[in-house]
C-alpha cells in the first residue's frame, strides 16, 4: 500500500511527472532505433553474428547497446565511443594543462569540456564505425548473402548511418540528463542491459526445466535466491562510505547572520570510488593477453573467459586499477586546501598537507577491500558458469553489467526520493508516517 501511495506521489507532482515521462519517450525512441539494421544489411542472415557475440567483451559490448551491436543496427556503436572519448578527456585532465584549468573554471569550464568530449565521440566514431564494418563482413562469418549492397556506396552510407547514431544516442542521453530524471547516459546503458534480461533467463529456465539432471525448477529458484543476494552485496559496495568527521571552528547559516561555533560536519569517502572504470580498463588490457595466446600455445588458455588464468589475471587487473583510477579521481590534496578555506578540519590532524596525506591514508586503506570485492564481483560470472548456468544468465550475477545497473538505479531513485522530499512527501527510501501536504 505504501508502494502505491509513493506512485501517487510521485504522479501528484507535475514536474517529476513530466520528466519521468519524458525520460521513459527517450529511452523508448532509443530502443526502436536500436532495432533498425543498417540500410544494405538482411537483418535475416545476421545469426554468426549474433553467435560470435554472446560472451567475452563482445558480449559486453552487445549488452551495452541492447543487442543493436548483434543487429547490425544503426545504433551498433550506440553510446560506447562517448564513454571512449569521457574517459579519454578525464584521463587527460591529468596531464595536459588547458583541461586542467578548464575543470577549475566552474560551469563554463564544464562547457567547453563537454563540447570537447563531444567532438572527440565523432572522431572516435569514424575510427570504430569502419572497423566494425569491416568485422562484420569477414571475422564473424556473415556470407556475401547477408549484404544486400556492397562497395563503395555501403561503406560510405553506413559509416555517416553508424556515426549520426552515436550522435543521436549522445543527444538523447543529455536531454535526459538535462530534462529527464537520472543520468542520461548511464540510464542508455542500463536499459540496454536490461533488454537482454527477459531472453536471458527465458533460456536458463527452458535448460534448467528440458534437460534430465539439470535442477528443474528447484534449481532456478535457487539461482534467483543467489541472483538476489548478488544483488544486495552489489548495492552495499555501492553505497558504503567512510564518513571522516570534520569540525568547522565557525559556519554561518544560511539565511542568519549569526556564527554557529564547533559545528559537526564529515567527509563521505566511498569504498569503490572507481564506481566500475576498473572492470572497463581491465577488459581493454585483458585484449593483450588474448592476442598473445593466439601465437603462443602455452598462453591458450587466456582465450577462455571463462577460465582460471584470464580470471585471475583479470581480477589482478581490477584490483590496480581500482587504486589507479581512485588516486586519480579523488583529489585528496584539494579537499585538504578547500576544508582548511571553509575553516573546517579534522580532529587531531593539522589543516592542510596533514589533512591530506590522512584522507589519502584512509582511501587507500577501503579501496583495497572495496577492490577485492568488485574483482570478486567481476569473476562471478566465470564461477557460476562452471556450475551449469547458461553464459548469458550468468553475465547478470556480476561484473560490469550488475555494477552499472544497481548504481543507476540507486542513482535515479535518490534524485526522484529529492523532488519527493522537497515537497514534504515521504521518500521512495524512506518509512514512516506520510508527510503529504493538505493541499495538493
């Protein structure tokens, strides 16, 4: 019942509602789009295609834009090249002087950062667009039959077709973010993932139920059961936090000229800062390996995602770049200098370096179990495989898929939990008695 109310809640607020419904057309558009093959391609003769995608970073890859990526669609590339070209630019944010005083110079910084990123997915794109052209017609087996027009006029239609695609989808996730609710890109993601769910457990449960020795039933109840807690050991590495207590000498409220003297504050540090960047940066490092498995045989056991070498190479992978991208990220040294501004520091420790070289020590300290737990995470689906789960079902007990669904969820939840809270309604996250105003 209280579900129920929170919906009425929700639909009560003209603004919320609008954007969910806005939000919901987009992701709508986005999907019908992902179904379109590319003009020239029969969308009959794609089945080696659809095979040669069903694990590894192909896989992945597929899951990211819904399955346009096995269709051959003209959102094949979807969103991806703009994840390239926002890691690129964070990247060099690091290093390259003009991105850095860019990030400093607030929401016109942002601005230009954000058009950068943009002009770097199309180049991106026209780099990635024929590649993919050119896989598509001689490594993943598709017969002359299987394209209706060739030469020059299909490379360069599909192309132009793959990178306004990417354009489209790019624009579609900031309107969301802009105009909708939850973060735009995120949720393009996310829904592409999802879409592949329904087929997914369709085909464990008609294993499972056909074939003699496999559970039945019973077994697929059990699996749930473990999908579930998988889930919920997902949003807590999601959501833990280290709160680092901070003492303010004096604040000012908003809106009283009187100072609050020894007011309490404190800094949320996450456990998995990196959010899932380490998995994506270990899939493209894990391409080496494999491509050195193909000339050396002793390496051949790389090959298998699935097996006991790439994983654990894998999870290795995870773990470094878990305290890579952290460091890089967190910049622990400008929270000292702006908590020593607002007059705020923590107990016992000297404002400034001191300050920062604890926060650095305390993030140092939960990223290493927050790394072993993502890398834990991550290789489940190689475990559960092992136990009769079918690959696609298993890639929903971990990894890169699980990760991003459960933080956008919590993600879009907490923003639409906000607008709740603001108008004195109860919170989607939130029990108790209703706060509803008398007056709607």
């Amino acid at each position: 019942m209280n579900f129920i109310n929170r919906l009425k809640d929700i639909f009560s607020i003209e603004e919320l509602k609008n954007k969910i419904l806005l939000t919901i057309g987009l992701i709508a558009v986005y999907r019908f789009m992902a179904a379109v093959p590319l003009p020239g391609v029969d969308p009959l003769q794609l089945a080696a295609l659809k095979e040669s995608t069903d694990g590894g970073l192909l896989g992945l890859l597929n899951a990211f834009t819904g399955g346009a990526f096995a269709r051959a669609s003209v959102m094949a590339l979807g969103i991806m090249p703009y994840i390239s070209a926002s890691i690129v630019v964070q990247l060099m944010g690091i290093a390259v002087p003009y991105l850095q005083k860019l990030q400093k110079d607030g929401e016109s910084g942002r601005k230009k950062i954000t058009q950068i990123t943009r002009w770097l997915t199309i180049a991106i794109t026209l780099v990635q667009a024929p590649t993919y052209i050119t896989a598509i017609k001689t490594q993943f087996g598709l017969g002359p039959e299987a394209f209706l027009v060739s030469g020059a006029t299909f490379w360069v239609s599909s192309i132009i077709i793959l990178t306004a695609g990417t354009i489209f989808a790019m624009w579609l996730g900031e309107r969301i973010t802009d105009k909708g609710v939850g973060n735009g890109i995120s949720l393009l993601i996310t829904v592409g993932i999802i879409a592949n769910f329904p087929a997914a457990f369709l085909q464990e449960f008609v294993s499972k139920t056909n074939n003699a020795g496999a559970g039945g039933v019973m077994m697929i109840l059990i699996e749930v059961i473990v999908w579930f807690v998988v889930i919920l050991l997902s949003v807590l590495l999601v959501t833990a936090v280290r709160k680092i207590a901070v003492q303010y000498a004096r604040r000012t409220v908003a809106g009283n000229t009187q100072n609050v003297a020894g007011s309490r504050d404190y800094i949320p540090l996450k456990l998995n800062a990196a959010g899932v960047m380490p998995i994506i940066f270990a899939q493209a490092i894990m391409f080496v390996p494999m491509a050195l498995a193909q000339r050396f045989p002793f390496m051949a056991s790389l090959q298998d995602i699935n097996g006991f070498g790439y994983n654990v190479i894998f999870a290795l992978l995870i773990i470094i770049f878990s305290f890579f991208y952290t460091a890089i990220t967190i910049p622990t040294n400008k929270m000292a200098e702006d908590l020593k501004r607002s007059g705020g520091f923590i107990p016992g420790i000297r404002p400034g370096k001191d300050t920062a070289e604890r926060l650095d020590a305390v993030l140092s300290r939960i990223t290493f179990p927050g790394s072993l737990f993502l890398a834990a995470l991550s290789i489940l689906p190689a475990i559960v495989v092992q136990f009769g789960v079918q690959q696609s079902w298993a890639m929903f007990y971990g990894g890169t898929s699980l990760i991003i669904m459960v933080g956008v969820a919590i993600d879009t939840l907490q923003q639409i939990n906000s607008y709740l809270l603001n108008r004195h309604y109860d919170g989607l996250m939130k029990t108790g008695n209703s706060n509803r105003k008398t007056n709607k």
